[in-house]
C-alpha cells in the first residue's frame, strides 16, 4: 500500500467509523499541535479536552463543538457526525487540503501570518506582471501579423 493510499485510509478511518473523540484526535493531529495548545484556542481547559478525548465526557455541548469549528474551520457535521470534509470555509467551495491549509495557516502568530502574507502577495505581484508581459508580447505579435498581411 503506497503512502496516498495509506493516507486514504486513515482519512476514511477516522472521517466516518468513529466517535467524536477519534475525529477530535484525528483533527489535533492533522494540525500538528498540542493538545494544551488547542484547547488554549478553543479557549477550554486541557482538562476538559482530555475528557472529550478520553471518552469520559462523549457528547460536549454545543459551545464546545461551535468553538472548534468556529477557530479552525472545522466542518460541524464531519465533526459530529462524520459526514463530508473535514475542514470548511463558509462561503468557498475550497478542497480539503487548501482548507486544511488556511486552518494551519490561522494556527500561526500573526508575526508569521504576515511573512506568509508577504510571500502570497510576491507571488501575485509577480504572477500578474507575468501575464500583463504575456497579452503585451501577444498585442505586439498580432499587430506585426496584421500589418503584415495589410502589405501582402
């Protein structure tokens, strides 16, 4: 079994067979955190989290369920029931990997949300000149193929 199809599977796994706690293991994992850290963002205690993940409390109330959601983008009916993605930006029709990376993204200080930022709009800057020089140099070769058709 290669690595994708191994991955497959481990999605699938944890996406539907499971409880609330595997998906919530699943989802801290993929965000490559800690469990303290993500209860600090979901602002709950990491006593509280390990409750949830434990078993010992397996269905938490709606602000807890609302929060996780809320902060990391997280798909409310993948989270409580397993059902469609994981990750969800409301409003965009956005795969789960490029979800998963705007979650990631949020996880960082602002300090490097910025030098991503920074990147992202290089890119760009780069990207559109790159296509304002692409309909330039095209203007230019059909105008040389007019006028030379004109003298023809």
């Amino acid at each position: 079994m290669g690595i994708d199809q191994v991955k497959v599977f481990l999605y699938s796994y944890y996406n539907v067979k499971k409880t609330l706690a595997d998906r919530l293991t699943f989802l801290i994992s993929n965000l490559g955190i800690m469990q303290k850290d993500f209860a600090h963002r979901i602002k709950y205690t990491q006593a509280y989290v390990s409750m949830v993940l434990s078993g010992v409390k397996p269905s938490p109330g709606s602000r807890f369920i609302d929060a996780i959601c809320r902060e990391f983008s997280v798909n409310p009916e993948w989270l409580t029931a397993g059902k469609g993605e994981v990750f969800t930006i409301s409003g965009l029709p956005l795969s789960s990997g490029k979800a998963e990376i705007l979650a990631k993204f949020r996880l960082l200080p602002d300090d490097k949300q910025k030098v991503i930022e920074d990147i992202i709009d290089g890119f760009l800057q780069k990207s559109m000149a790159d296509e304002i020089d692409d309909k330039a140099k095209k203007k230019i070769f059909y105008q040389k193929s007019s006028h030379k058709d004109n003298k023809g």
